[in-house]
C-alpha cells in the first residue's frame, strides 16, 4: 500500500499542466487540451498505448519539444508556481526537473562516473555534487562496484538505474521517467520500482510514464490515462486498480500473461468484434 501524501487544497502542486495542446511539424496533432497535476511529493503515472500522447507529455514538461520539431500551440506549463513552457531544456533542468528518457540513453563509451557528472552539470556547488553522487552510489551498489567501467555493456536494468543516477545528479525536485521499466526482467523491474520509492520517499516527485500499469499503479498516489493525446481518465491509483474498463483494458486482470497495452487493445477489439459479429447474426436471423 502507498503512504498517501495529505491532502491540501492550499498547497501549489509541484507541477501544473494546464489545457496544453501539442503539434509536431504545425500540423500533427501530439497533445490535445491535457490538463494536470502532480502534487508536491507525489508521485504521478502516466498510463495510455502506445501513441497515446506519454512522450510527447514528457517532452513538453522538460522542454525538448523543439529538437522533435514540435511545440506548444496552446496552454501552459507551470513548475512551483513558475511557467517553464517556452524555457530551453537545460533552464529547465535547473528550475529543477530531471528526465530518464525513454529506452534509457546513457552514454556507452563513457564510464558509470562520467555519465553521472554529465547529469550534475546544472549544478555548481561541488559539495553538493560530491554528495549526491554518493548517495546514487548508495542507491545502486551494483554500479557503484563498477563505477570506473564503461556503461556500454552493462546489462539493460544497470544501464537504467545508471539513466536513473545520472538523471538524479541534477537534484531534481520532479524526476520524471518514460517508461523506466520496458523490456527489463521482472526481478529487475522490481527493483528499479523500489527505487523509484525511495527516492520519492526523500521528498522528490515523480511524473512516472509506464507500459507496465500495474507496476505503475502500485507505487503511484494519482494517475493520469491519455488516449489520442487527450485525457481520458484520471484519479487516485486505488480509483483507476478497481476501475473495471482499466483492468480489462491495461491490467490484464483474469486473463493470465496478457500484459502489455497491445495485447490489451487487441482482446479489447477482438472481444468487440465477437459481440458485433454475434449482433450481426441475430439480425440476420431476425431478417
Ligand atoms: N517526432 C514526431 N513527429 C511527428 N509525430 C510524432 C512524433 N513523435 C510522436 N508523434 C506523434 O504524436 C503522437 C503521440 O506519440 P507519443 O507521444 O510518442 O506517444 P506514446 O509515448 O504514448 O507512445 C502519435 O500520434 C505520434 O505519431
Ligand atoms: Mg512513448
């Protein structure tokens, strides 16, 4: 069960997003009116197909929208009471937002030591630095045993918690992941989930996009469902693990190793189409 965050109408979320609308190239359409909330020390999933709109979100919030030819066409985007919509990446990164992008990009010909020190670049005070790369050290031994090595042939769930250091270097006090735990083994899912526990347990929030909704919907206080770059669902965890449509459709509830949003959507549209074939029948037998 997760410790839930009180709750306080007068406290500023952390981060707000307000109507955002989002266009790749002028034209496509990416995100459309999404409107949410991440409260201060919460942590906040992100859960939709693929395509739904999940990077597109992430890329809004840490400013990297441009390098993806994409923009903002409407709403905004506001960290501490600030808007950030419009700031360049690296401002943001030093408003305090980090990023683990998605399929962990790390850097492979550099060592787990030098990767880190690309993610404290945003932050001057060398004690402060010194610090938090001891306490990554702290939280990954595994990496810590390997730190002069270069990340390149680390296994995938090293090379993620080395995404994850880095990302953490820049003390941030939103860490926002895009999907942290795809194509892991689930021992190593596992820990990374635990991971990202802990260090939401020391105050930073967390904007969680994740395949793997019920890993997700465990850890997470709220979670936000996009569909066509719109907000379809949004709740507590507890709302959205209960919600019959959610279960059927992302936690494979009742049907054993269906898993992923893919085969979610495909029993999703066979199931349909069984019903419609059946209402197509009757009619013919009607006739
Ligand atoms: N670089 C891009 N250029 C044009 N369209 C894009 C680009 N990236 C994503 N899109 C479009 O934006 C929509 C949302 O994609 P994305 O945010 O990647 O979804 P998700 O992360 O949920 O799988 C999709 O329709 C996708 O085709
Ligand atoms: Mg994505």
């Amino acid at each position: 069960m997760v410790e839930h965050a009180d709750d306080d109408a007068t406290t500023e979320p952390i981060l707000r997003v307000d109507d955002l609308e989002v266009r790749y190239q002028d034209v496509i359409v990416g995100l459309s009116g999404v409107s949410l909330e991440v409260a201060r020390g919460s942590i906040v999933a992100i859960l939709g197909a693929n395509g739904a709109g999940k990077t597109t979100l992430l890329r809004a919030v840490t400013g990297l929208l441009p390098v993806h030819r994409a923009k903002i066409t409407r709403g905004q985007i506001v960290l501490d009471g600030r808007r950030i919509d419009g700031q360049s990446s690296t401002a943001i990164v030093r408003a305090g937002i980090a990023q683990v992008m998605e399929g962990r990009r790390i850097f492979g010909e550099l060592t787990v030591d030098e990767n880190l020190r690309t993610g404290g670049f945003t932050v001057r005070d060398k004690a402060a630095t010194a610090a938090t790369h001891a306490k990554v050290m702290g939280w990954f031994p595994k990496i810590a045993e390997r730190r002069g090595q270069r990340a390149g042939f680390f296994s995938g769930g090293e090379q993620q918690m080395v995404a994850i250091g880095r990302a953490l270097m820049a003390q941030p006090r939103l860490l926002v992941l895009d999907e942290p735990s795809l194509g892991l083994a689930p021992m190593v899912v596992e820990q990374i989930r635990q991971i990202i526990v802990d260090i939401n347990a020391e105050g930073t929030s967390v904007l969680l996009v994740e395949q793997n909704a019920s890993m997700a919907l465990s850890i997470a206080h709220r979670a936000v469902v996009l569909e066509n770059g719109r907000v379809a669902r949004e709740g507590s965890a507890d709302e959205l693990r209960n919600d019959e449509k959610i279960k059927d459709l992302y936690l494979g509830m009742g049907t054993a190793g269906r898993r992923s949003y893919r085969d979610a959507r495909e029993h999703y549209k066979a199931t349909n189409a069984a019903a419609a074939a059946r209402a197509g029948a009757a009619q013919v037998g009607d006739a």
